[in-house]
C-alpha cells in the first residue's frame, strides 16, 4: 500500500505524516467496510452496475473539524459488488491522496481513484458534505429525458418529498439538470454552478447519466438518494399513465390551445401566438406568487371575519386544548414573543405566568396578549401560528367558510392548465392560508396551488424575502416570477428582488401612490 503522510494541525489534518496507527484506526476501518457494504447494497438497486457509479464519505471524527476530516472514496472501473474494505482511497480534506489500494493480479485493472472525484470534493467543499452517493440508476436517467429542453426536475405533493432535507409534503421539490459530457471530470464545472444556482438542493441531475446526492452524513445521503430514486420512479409511471407528477392534483397531463405544459414549462406553439392577455407578459411567468388580503380575498373577510373569530375564540381555544402538546408549544412561542416585548416597552403586552400558577392565570394573560397582538395588526409567527389553530377548529365546525374574488377560481384554473406553478405568500400561517384555499366559498382550491409562504421566510416588506422565495422556486431568474399583491411597499420589494408585479385593485383596497409606476390588474383574468 502507497502511503502519503499528513499530520494532525489544530484539531485539523496537514500533509506531512499521518501516522500508520490512525490509517489503521477502528474509524478508518468501519469507514472502509461500510463504503464496501454500501455497494453492494446499490449495486443490487441497480445504482452502481457495470462499474459505474460511485460513493464517498468523511471519517468521522468530533476533534477534527469536518473540512478537515479524512475522505474515503471508492476506486472507479471495479465491479462494485465484489469491493473488499482494503480497496478505498484515503484522501486529505483537500482532495490529496494519501494511500492508494495495492494492484490485484489480472483481470483485475490497476487502481484509480473515483472519476467522480472532482465532483465529490466540490459538494465537500459548497456544501460542507459527510457524504456523497453518486448513481447510474435508471431512474435517475429516464427521469432527465422526459422532457429534453427541462433544465429542473420538479415534484410535489408526494410523501416522500419528506425525506428530502428541508422539505415537507406541500414542497415542491427542485432538482437542477446539467448536461452530460465524454468524460466524468468535465462535469466539474457545471455541477458547481448548479449547486451554486440552487443554495437549497441536495443533489443535482446528470440528464442520460445519473445523479449526485450528498447529506451531512452518510445516513443523510443514502436516505435522501433512496427518496429521490423513489420520486423519479413515481414521475416516469405518472407520465406513462398521461399524469402530471409536478402539480398538487397529479390530475392528466393539460393541454391548453397553442400551449402545452410540461413539467412546470410552459411551450407556447408559433401559429397559435402568445396567451391572450389585457396583461401582457412575455414570455409568460413560470411561477405566479399570490397575496390573500387584497388579492385574491376581500380585506373584509380578514378583518370581520378571520380576526373577530380569533380574537372571541382563544380563550375557549386555549382551554380546551390546553394539555396538548400543540398549543403548549403555541404557548410557549407566544411567552418567548412577550418577553421581549416586556423588554422593548411593547404596548398591551403583560407578562405570562409560568404554568404551576394554574391553567385560569395563564389563559388570561394569554388572552390579553393577543387580543393586543390582533388590535395593533401585528404580523409575528407566534400569533400566526396560534391564530391559524384556532381557525382549524372555526373551519372543522363548519363555522368558517373561506371567500375568494369570483375571478379567483377560473383564473386558477387557467394557470393550472397552463403549467404554470401558483404559490401563496401572506402573513397567514401556512396552515391558515391552506384551510381558506381548502374551504372556500368555490369548494377546494389547492389543487391548483403549488405551495405556501409565510413570514418564515421573511417579511413581505423586505427584498431579502422574495430573493429566498426566488431560491426555493429554483427559477433562473426572478422575472420568471410574477407577484401579486395590493401593497405598494410589498411590491416595491420584490420589484427590488427582480420579480415581475403587478398591483391587484379590488373594492376595498387602500389607496395606492401617486405614480407609483406599477401596472394594476382589477381581476386575475386580466393576466
């Protein structure tokens, strides 16, 4: 076995001389025979045949900082199945080998380290990797060839989108495709951007190749490879029974006049012309982001309808749901929200009691936080997020009814057919945003709607919001996204952020800037 030699530095590994000891330690060993065990387990998913594929991972070691931590990788053009744990390459935080894997006798081929190399260290170095699993399955082939001009894969409303980090059901998953080339290593360079273009993905699409996945740990990444092959699998069997994969209703593949959909592009035919619109949008957007009040929903129902339940209903709320886990975490978001309320001087906020005073004190003092929450509009995800409960039950008990504009529903339906992926971002808890669309005055409405936003991602005011909005839709620039609202501050922001916007105008509304310079729309079937 060739031995290059590194030393341990400040916590951290330097070329010069690891000892044959640490080679040799127990972490090292079980990092060996775990690759090898991998292997053999992807080569019978059909992930690593014919040599192909790859996997990567770190030695762990908690008094080595991660970046500087061992890398072991597995060598290319060997049967994968047949790998033994002395095989590995050894490899430095920096990518410089440190031991190579002795020749074996014919037919064997001499070693070589992973083709896939380069790749690897560049999702150890964006993305601080424990791992990375490189795959031929097929899945992960077919699933790029669908449509050959995508340059993403997109999913949702699909179970295991769970299993992908920072994703939940109502996601909607993004993977970027590159391009695939002659040789491995010149995937480098575009694999980099990729990964640099989509701050929020864990793997990237190699179309007629395969796919990269890397996690924090090995567990990380093969749990989220085993999803991602799970969810290419569902979007090829959608597709060959003429279902969409990538909107909310998986309903059949639309086909509007002169235009067709596929997987969230839009191709608009030539004799046809453009979509027809008192809105002029060209191209038309890819995404559509939605306000509630103002927008799709009179400010009325908000303000005399939504609010007034909340703010007569949480005391009955709070106490009847009081020993659940879900409101006493309710109760202690809002305990941590009036505490530095007390500190800055907030006015209305009174301080909670801790729970060991009884049930009757904590309620009150809840209940009059809220209430002045309510009263002075206050748009914080401790109020959100207990307000939206409290209108889960309204909406259970048949007390509630959502209400949209009469041209909500058509024009939604229209997007939809289109391909075009609608959102919703408001102050509202997702959940609440989720129980208007769900119940609403035109029946259930998110079939038609690709996800929520909520001030989890920001507030509505800040450019820095709809910048992180534009990241997670994974577009490949902002004017691919058009948002609506009645706010002129709002769209101020994501006019900075490089959004599309336009101004809804609807009865009610405040009165907007003089010479604001936005285009306004009265009804969404002006787009």
């Amino acid at each position: 076995m060739a031995v290059a030699t590194a030393v341990a530095v400040n916590g951290g590994l330097k070329m010069g001389s690891v000892s044959q000891a640490y080679l040799e330690s127990k972490a090292v060993k079980e990092t060996r025979s775990l690759i090898s065990e991998l292997c053999r387990q992807f080569y019978n998913l059909g992930w690593v045949s014919g040599t192909g594929g790859s996997i990567t991972m770190k030695v762990h070691d908690s008094c080595i900082p991660k970046p500087q931590q061992l890398i072991l990788m597995s060598p290319s053009g060997v049967q994968k199945e047949r790998m033994e744990p002395e095989d590995m390459y050894i490899l430095s935080g920096d990518g410089s080998i440190i031991t190579s894997p002795s020749s074996k006798p014919y037919p064997h081929k001499p070693p070589k380290c992973s083709d896939c190399a380069p790749l690897f260290m560049k999702a150890y170095h964006m993305r601080n990797a424990g791992a990375v699993i490189h795959s031929h399955g097929m899945e992960s082939c077919l699933v790029t060839m669908i449509n050959p001009l995508s340059k993403e894969f997109r999913i949702t409303h699909m179970e295991m989108i769970k299993g992908i980090q920072g994703h939940g059901y109502y996601d909607e998953l993004v993977i970027p495709i590159i391009e695939n080339t002659a040789y491995e290593n010149e995937l480098t360079d575009s694999l980099a951007k990729a990964i640099e273009a989509y701050p929020k993905t864990t793997a990237v699409l190699v179309r007629n190749h395969g796919i990269y996945v890397w996690g924090d740990s090995w567990i990380s990444a093969k749990t989220q490879a085993e999803c991602y092959h799970y969810l290419f699998d569902a979007a090829i069997k959608l597709h060959q029974l003429g279902l969409e994969w990538s909107t909310p209703d998986h309903g059949p593949i639309q086909k509007v006049k002169g235009v067709s959909g596929i997987n969230g592009r839009i191709n608009v035919s030539t004799k046809a012309g453009t979509v027809d619109s008192n809105y002029k949008l060209d191209p038309f957007p890819r995404c559509i982001v939605l306000d509630i009040e103002g927008t799709t929903t009179p400010i009325s129902f908000v303000t005399d309808v939504l609010f007034p339940y909340a703010r007569n209903n949480v005391g009955r709320h709070l106490s009847a749901t009081y020993a659940t886990a879900e409101t006493q975490d309710d109760i202690n978001l809002l305990r941590s929200q009036v505490e530095d309320d007390l500190k800055q001087g907030v006015l209305g906020a009174v301080p909670i009691p801790l729970g060991d005073v009884g049930k009757e004190e904590v309620i009150a003092a809840l209940v009059a936080n809220v209430e002045a929450m309510i009263k002075a509009d206050r748009k914080i995800t401790a109020l959100k997020q207990l307000q939206g409960h409290i209108w889960r039950t309204g909406f259970e008990n048949n007390e509630l009814e959502g209400v949209v504009f009469d041209d909500v529903p058509e024009a939604l339906q229209k997007w939809h057919g289109l391909g075009v992926k609608v959102y919703i971002y408001s102050s509202g808890s997702r959940l609440a945003q989720r129980l208007i669309f769900g119940n609403s005055n035109f029946g259930d409405l998110r079939k038609y709607l690709s996800g929520f936003f909520d001030t989890a991602v920001g507030n509505k005011r800040e450019t820095r919001s709809f910048v992180e909005i534009c990241e997670s839709l994974g577009v490949d620039k902002p004017s691919e996204i058009l948002f609506v609202t009645d706010v002129y501050h709002e769209a101020t922001a994501a006019k900075a952020a490089g959004l599309e916007v336009a101004i809804s105008v609807r009865p009610g509304n405040g009165p907007l800037p003089d010479n604001h310079g936005f285009k306004t729309i009265n009804s969404f079937l002006e787009i």
